[in-house]
C-alpha cells in the first residue's frame, strides 16, 4: 500500500512578486496591432493588452478604412507590414516579439496578385504566389516540428515569421469572450474532452486517417482525453476541450467549449468570416467558447496539409501555447486564417519564483546586488534560462546551464542498456537526435525490435514487433565485475505472480501518479482508503497488463492509502463454434488466457480422446475437423500440455562498457526469474519479470564527467502503450463495367483460413459504384468475416459510376490486425488498386506499440544573485521581470515581478492627472501636467498604449492633451520621461486611468 500526504505551501512575497506562467511565450513576446479608425478595434485591443499585461510599447496603433475583408498586397505592406517592423526595430523588440495580434476590424484577406492569402498567415511567413496545382514556397517547415518557434522559424519566410492570430467576433462582446476563452484557460489542466468527428461528408470527413496517431499520443501524455466518433450533429454536446470535424454547415450549442478549446470544420469557406457566404464559418466555434478557430479564406483542393492535423491537440498537452499548436498543426497555412488568442496554454507546466533580497519600490543606485530564486514544477519541467525585463524590454540574459556536455543519458528498452554521452555546444534538440541515432544504428542489437524518430526534443518509440512475446529481454548483471566462476539460468515463476504498485508522482492540480505492474490478461482493481478500513475502488482494467494510474480525486483527501486486488485468469482454454458452415468439416474457436500450449481433441465416446491439433505459442486459434462429417457423432475439448513450454533461452552477449556481463532472454511465455549460482546447486534470484509480453522502457540521467547534473531524459511511464487502432488498407476500382465482369476479393485470416467473395455485373445499366458496392456488403455480412479475426468495411466513395473506393478494417486492434492480407481481382475492362496481395497495413505506424521519451535541459532549483547596473537606466521608477523558461521545447514561463525605484542624480519629476480620474468617458479631451525640479531640461515625452503621445522641448513643465477617442475604451497607463540637457533622465511613476464608453 501507499501513503501520501497533502500540503500546502505559502510563501510571503513581500505584497508585489507575484508569478504568472506562459507556455513559449507571454505578453512581453506579443505584440498587438489595434485599427485607430475603428472604436471597436481600440476597444478589444486594449482589453486584450489589459489582460495579457502587455507592454504598452508593444502596440501599434495603425488607420485603416478601407472594411475589414479584404486588402491588396500594396495595402498590406503600407499599412501593416512596414509599420509593424518599423516599430519594433525602433522599439529594440526585433528579437523579442514571436506573436502579433490583430485587433478586428482589420481585413482577413490580402490579394497577392490574383492570388488570396490570409493575413495571419502573410504575417506569419510572407506572401505566396501560385504556380501550377500548389502553391510555390508554401510549406511550412515549422509544421510538425515540436521546437522552440524562435529557432525554428518557417524556412520560407521573407525575414520576419510571426506567431500570427486575428482577435474578431461577429460583435465586440463575442471577440472579448474570445480572449477570456484564453487567458482563464491558462494552467488549468481541464479533464473536458476532445472529440474528432468523422462525418459522413466524404470530401470534407478526409482527417480520419490522422485521428489514431492524435489519439495514440495524447493517451501516452496521460493528461488529456480525445475520442473518435462518427457524427454529423455537434449541437448540443457540451463541456469540451475540442472539436474536429468537415461539413459545409453545422449548428454549435452555445458554451460548447471550456476556455482554451480549439475547435473547426474542414470546409471551403470558414475563414469567410465576413461578406457573403453560405457556410458555417469559424466564428461559430469561437461565439461558442472555444480559444480558437482556423478556415480557409478561398477555395482550397481538399487536401490534407491545408488544414490542422488533429496533432493539435497533441500538441495542446504536451503545453504549447494555442498559436504554436495551430502552426505546428499546418503544413501549408497560406490559404488560412487563425481566429485565436494566441498565448492560452491549459497545459503550462508553471514554476514559481520570487525576489529574495529586495522589498517592493526599494531604492537602487549604483550597482545593485539581486537575487531571484526559481522552482521547477516537477523533476521533468527544469528550468533552463532566466532573462531579466526592464519597463517590458528584454534587457540581459542571466542564466542559460543547458545541456552539460559529460552528463550520460540512459535508456533501458526491454532491459537493453543506450548510453548518450552528451558532446559540448548541444541542444536539447540534438541530443534527441543524438540519442535516437544509437537505437536506430543498424548495429545497434535492438534496431530490428524498435524504431525511433525525432520531433525536437521528443524521442517517439516504436516496436516493430506484432507479438510482445517475441521479444527479447536484456539483463546486465551490473553487481559483477568477474563472472569466471558464476553460472545463470531463467526458471518460471508459479502463474500467480503478484502485482506492484510503485507512486510516481503528484501533478500540479494535486493528482496522483501510481504505476501499476500486472501481468497481462489478468484483470485487476485499484482500491482507495483515507482510513485503512473502508476501501472503495477507483481504477479498474480488464485487459490487465501495466499501466499509469491518475487519481484525479486525491486532492480531496488528507490521506489516501491504495491497494491492488486482481485474480489470475482460468489457464484452460475454451471451445465455442463459430457462426456458419465449413465446407468438408466441423469449425471450432479457440480461446485462450494465457500463452500455455494446448492440445484440441476429439473422440466419438467421450472415453477415448485423440489429438487433433496441438498449439504449441497458446493464444487464441480456429480450427477446422475435415474428418468430422464422416462421423456419426463427434465431442471436443481443449487441455493444457503442462511441460511442452520450453524454458526460455539465455544468451551470453559479452561484456558492455560499464557493466557486468549481458544476456539475452528469448521465448518466455510467463513470468520469470533470472538466478545466479557459484556452485550450480545454490541459486539466488537477481532479477524478476512479471510483465510478460509487455515492452519496458526506463529513463534515467547522471552526472558522468560532467561538473553537475544539468541534461535529463524521461520517459512517458514504465512501458510501451499498446495500439487501440485498427489496421487498414484502402481500395479502389476505376474504369466500365460491362455485363459479365466481376470483382474479387481474397481474404487471408491470421490463423490461415482463407475467405473467397464475389460479384458479378448483371445489368448493362450498372457500373463500377454498383459493382463495389455489392462487395463492400458481402464483406460487412459474410459470417466468416464477423469476429475479431475478420474484417469491415467503411468508408465507401463513389465518382459518377466510373469509380470506388473503400476502406478495409481489421475488426479486432492493435498490430496483429496487419497480418491480414487481402488481394483484390477485376474480371473485365477495369482495374483495381491494389494490383497484388497486400498486408493490412497502410496505418502500420498507428497500430505498433509506441511509446515517449522526452529530453530537457537546466535545474530544478535556480537561485541567483547578479549585478544590476543602474546608472544604464533613467532614474526613476521602474518594474523588473525576471522571467525563468523551462529547458525543454515547450519553454513555458515563469515571470516574477519587482517594482523599484532607482536614484544616481538629484533630478525628479512629477505627473499629475488634472482633469482624468480614474474612470473617464472616451469621447472627451483630458490634461496631463508633468513638472520637473529643474529648468534644463531638453525634452518631456508623455508615454501611454502605444508608445509616445506627446513631446514638449525646453520646458521644465508641460501640460500634455490627451484625447480619448485616440486610446479609445479599455486601461491606459500614462508616465513621462524627462531629459536635460547633460543627459540625464527621469521616468515618473505610472498612473492608470480608464476609459469607458460615453460622452463627459
């Protein structure tokens, strides 16, 4: 049993250091682009700067008035473009700013020539032109990726590339509740699901074939729910995370989403979201709740890459934030438009962090000794790199530990031992690749059982084999350092092995992680107690085998205790009949529990019993009595052959680096132990493996020639997830179908049966749609096709009579179902594709068993004292950020405020807001008095959203106008900088006022 207690910390922050955590990115890193002549734009981006506390710098004001629809490229660059670089350069923001928000009333189209672009997407990586099918330059590198989107930006960019989104709404309200679904999303971990919907649109309903690779991986995140449904009807589902699906028209109930949902529709026309259009736009996702949307701004071919790969959501869990999800999620965003606020990050892993050394407005002069401490939210989210923020402008890095060359990375698969040496100059990114490079080696001993491919600083696994139980297992017998006078053997272990439970570990909303290690096919309970005495079950697994609990409810608790109840499956095997006839012979199923051979027999008498058939690898078989019709009467049964499992093979590999000596582990088929003996007579157990057919995976790091620990590798739990996809294959009939013709199809089961279908064209009306038809409903009737071992049919398409094409699917899942094979034959003047027998395999990744190792770089524990030089900054009042990233691709921020105050001169001024208190009508003109304490002055700049709002010279006391349509409603922060002519400079404290809507 386990115990964990709860508690909760509290820190005191001396009132001001409060931490805010943003996935890859945060107000600091945005910038936001507000329409001056539309009220609404003024209104909604300054809400927006109000809520993602985003410098006022970092606005640009702009003056459009041309409609929100549609701009030239000439419009674009004149309006936007050059504006927006412009600012930044002179802002120093070039290296600072990843995302831009475009605030309504801003057109979503830009014509490039002929051609429509979005204008996130133009923004994001430049214009594309088209030229033949496709367009030129229009893949997007970034696609797919899982990097840091600073370095690695879309190669076809023009030399800018932004994280690009338009925040709109059919009214102000609605846009405003579009950024609520964002921020309030931030952190919460929600449990709501993600539903994928195929509809019954066959030119829209095309991302079903990506639904099993989304679902496999966001199964392996643990923290996130997605299911797969056939629907064409999202009214009146509520509560989710997400929603995909392709119809031209759909109804959403309102609050369908929970805050930071990504929802769309694969359709011509959702980007339409102005003007005329008979479609349902993505505007109805996000009136409805959801973060965000994407649709195309013209008609698109119906391809793949042209809209978001249900990876997106993948992408969501792993912590992205929602403008990386969508851009990962595209391979040619050109013809999109991304409706979003772009930070929301409901799966931010956030750190904490506070000032250590200073009280909040201290006074700085000099040089100035800081100190700012940060903490890891776990042992997997360490903290790389921590930069310092002066008035929202990145000023100095502080720290960048990164990976530390010498430090050793370890990864055990099914007990083999891959060792990386991290090399100096590495990146979280190389060593991944590094790593992945030694399991794929081809003499690497495991590159013939596992595949790895690299996605930025994730390792995906894959077993190449379909029967866990051929695999091998490694053991090293570390302990040893002469085995000279040693001798090892492997010996069974009786079939009632216990279970195990091993805590992992508590995520940040308070559930609990526990590893539970069963063999397979035994079911078992996970049971809860707060008192030792009543228990109640939380977890149950029919399948068996291992698996990563959640204990979603333990926050509830003060003390929770778990324990495991399962019972051993019944070992014998049981007969039923199929249903159906076999030609010449009686069929019989065979179903079995575990991988004990069997033996089926049959007699005539129930006294004598003859052999039959003998199934020496267990498991489940179908067996055919040809000799049963020439009998009067004939009975059956299935016994276990107790000793005819030969004992596993144990093959001595030598000795690897650092290690004592290697053996391999071939053939078991139930649990074991591996022994040692000096004397061949005395045997001590050094290893036990209870997860028999089950694929292991440990991660670990160390120090090795390194001066610290600062490079670490983990993966997503103790073993590979097995696939819940069914293997698939598509076909496909094309040409004239005359009176006569025929089409046939083959079917080879596993356990060797074979299965004929036919049909036959009878009518000089009908045509190849006709033809396929009749077979796709003898496949889906056929008795001989309906169990687990059988096939289905789905997803019939037809074009004028002249083709079809449908779906094979293996009714049973996971990997075995690739051994299907099939071959499809024409009798007549058409062709068929497939030409030749084929596997059912074309989904062959979906359906291995997979598995995650993610690699990350830093500390969990980052403390700092560093120099601030003060005389580099204007006297006066200003705020520092110390923001902290975590050291992995996600790079989610922790951010730690302090105001201070610093004095190296005697010069000071003051700010008065005359006539503006703190909540203002917009339509009215306000004063702003600000006075120095000195006559030489050069020059008063009053700043406020935007940037500068007014300059005075030579006057050591300025009243400033402030016009309010101008800012228009929403929070505004006003100060001013005063300069003398010897250089100096004062920056006066900030003052807010806020506007509304009306007349003074």
């Amino acid at each position: 049993m386990l115990k964990f207690a709860l508690g909760i910390m509290v820190l005191c922050l001396n009132g001001a250091m409060v931490f805010d955590a943003m996935a890859g990115g945060s107000g600091l890193n945005t910038a936001v682009v507000i329409n001056q002549s539309s009220s609404n734009s003024c209104a909604l981006g300054n809400y927006y700067c109000e809520r993602r506390q985003v410098p006022p710098q970092n606005v640009l004001f702009i003056n459009w008035t041309g409609g929100n629809i549609v701009w030239t490229n000439g419009d674009f660059q004149t309006n936007l473009l050059n504006p927006l670089l412009a600012l930044l350069a002179a802002r120093q923001l070039t290296h600072q700013i990843q995302y831009v928000v475009l605030s309504m009333d801003i057109p979503f189209q830009t014509l490039n020539g002929a051609e429509v672009n979005s204008t996130t997407s133009a923004l994001f990586y430049g214009l594309k032109s088209q030229s033949g099918p496709d367009w030129v330059g229009s893949t997007n590198s970034y696609a797919a990726s899982e990097q840091d989107f600073a370095q690695a930006p879309p190669a076809s960019a023009p030399g800018y590339s932004f994280l690009c989104t338009m925040l709109t709404g059919n009214t102000l309200g609605q846009a405003q509740q579009l950024v609520d679904a964002g921020v309030n999303s931030d952190g919460t971990f929600p449990s709501a699901p993600v539903i994928l919907a195929k509809s019954s649109d066959p030119l829209r309903n095309i991302r079903y074939t990506e639904f099993d690779n989304a679902i496999f991986n966001t199964r392996l995140c643990g923290n996130y729910f997605m299911a797969r449904t056939n629907s064409d009807a999202p009214w009146g589902q509520t509560n989710l995370l997400g929603y995909e699906t392709g119809l031209a028209n759909l109804s959403v109930s309102a609050n369908a989403f929970v805050p930071g949902a990504m929802a769309d529709s694969l359709t011509s026309f959702a980007g339409i979201i102005f003007g005329p259009n008979g479609q349902t736009t993505e505007l109805a996702f996000t009136g409805a709740g959801a973060a965000g949307s994407y649709g195309t701004v013209m008609e698109p071919t119906p391809s793949l890459d042209k809209f978001p790969n249900p990876q997106v959501y993948f992408y969501q869990a792993r912590g992205f934030s929602l403008a990386e999800c969508y851009y990962q999620s595209l391979v040619v965003p050109c013809e999109g438009l991304l409706v979003a606020e772009p930070l929301a990050a409901p799966f931010a892993q956030a750190g904490s962090g506070r000032w250590t050394n200073q009280n909040v407005n201290a006074t700085l002069s000099g040089t100035a000794q800081l100190s700012v401490q940060f903490a890891a939210s776990d042992a997997n989210h360490p903290l790389e790199q921590v930069d310092l923020f002066v008035d929202g402008t990145f000023f100095q890095t502080l720290t960048n530990i990164g990976p530390a060359a010498g430090n050793v990375l370890s990864l055990t698969l099914n007990g083999y031992p891959v060792n990386y040496v991290i090399p100096t100059n590495s990146t979280v990114g190389s060593v991944a690749s590094g790593f992945a490079s030694l399991i794929n080696a081809p003499a690497s001993p495991i590159s013939t059982n596992f595949s790895a491919a690299v996605y930025g600083d994730r390792i995906e696994l894959h077993s190449l084999s379909s029967n866990g139980l051929a695999n091998p297992f490694y053991f090293a017998d570390g302990a040893t350092t002469n085995s000279a006078n040693l001798y090892y053997r492997v010996v069974y272990l009786p079939r009632s092995t216990a279970s195990e439970l091993t805590p992992l570990r508590m995520d940040p909303g308070g559930a609990f992680r526990i590893q539970v290690d069963a063999p397979a096919n035994i079911p078992y309970v996970v049971q809860a107690s707060g008192d030792l005495a009543h228990w109640l079950p939380v977890f149950t697994n029919l399948p068996g085998g291992s698996f990563e609990f959640v204990d979603a409810a333990a926050p509830n608790y003060p003390h929770r205790f778990y324990r495991l109840l399962s019972s051993p499956p019944d070992p014998r095997p049981t007969l039923s009949t199929p249903s159906g006839t076999h030609t010449g012979g009686f069929g019989l199923h065979v179903d079995a529990a575990t991988a004990l051979p069997y033996a089926i027999q049959g007699s005539a008498d129930l006294s004598r019993w003859a052999s039959l058939a003998t199934n020496l690898s267990g498991g489940a078989m179908d067996f055919v009595d040809v000799q049963a019709s020439a009998r009067s009467s004939r009975f059956y049964r299935a016994e276990l052959l107790p000793g005819l499992q030969p004992p596993p093979r144990l093959t001595f590999l030598g000795w690897p680096t650092n290690s004592g000596p290697a053996y391999r582990v071939d053939g078991a088929v139930q649990p074991y132990v591996i022994e040692v003996s000096t004397n061949l007579t005395q045997w001590m157990p050094l290893f036990t493996n209870v997860a028999i057919g089950e694929i292991r995976a440990t991660a670990s790091s160390s120090q090795g020639a390194a001066s610290s620990l600062a490079t670490f590798v983990s993966a997503n739990g103790n073993t590979f997830l097995d696939s819940q996809a069914h293997a698939m294959s598509g076909l496909s009939v094309m040409g004239t179908a005359y009176i006569g013709d025929s089409l046939s199809l083959m079917i080879l089961k596993t356990n060797g049966v074979v299965v004929n279908l036919a049909v036959t064209n009878q009518s000089s009306s009908a045509g190849i749609a006709s033809l396929a038809l009749q077979l796709f409903d003898q496949i889906n009737s056929n008795p001989a096709l309906q169990a687990d071992d059988g096939v289905v049919a789905d997803d019939l398409t037809t074009n004028f009579s002249r083709s079809a094409s449908f779906n094979l699917y293996a009714r049973g899942i996971g990997y075995p179902g690739a051994a299907l094979q099939f071959q499809l034959t024409a009798a007549g003047s058409f062709v068929t594709i497939p030409q030749s027998q084929t596997n059912l395999n074309q989904n062959v990744s979906d359906l291995q068993a997979r598995a995650h190792v993610y690699v990350t770089a830093g500390s969990r524990n980052v403390a700092l004292t560093f120099p601030l030089d003060t005389t580099a900054l204007a006297d006066g009042f200003h705020q520092l950020d110390a923001v902290a990233y975590e050291g992995s691709d996600v790079r989610t921020q922790t951010r730690v405020s302090l105001p201070v105050t610093i004095r190296n001169s005697g010069l000071s001024a003051s700010l008065f807001l005359l006539d503006l208190p703190a909540s203002s009508p917009v339509n009215g003109t306000y004063h702003i008095q600000v006075t120095a304490n000195t006559n030489n002055v050069s020059a008063i700049s009053l700043f406020s959203t935007g940037g500068a709002i007014g300059v005075s010279s030579n006057q050591p006391s300025t009243t400033f106008n402030v016009i309010g349509p101008s800012l228009g409603v929403g929070l505004h922060p006003f100060y001013a900088v005063v300069g003398t002519t010897t250089g100096l400079q004062y920056r006066t404290a900030v003052q807010w006022a806020r506007l509304i809507a009306g007349s003074p």
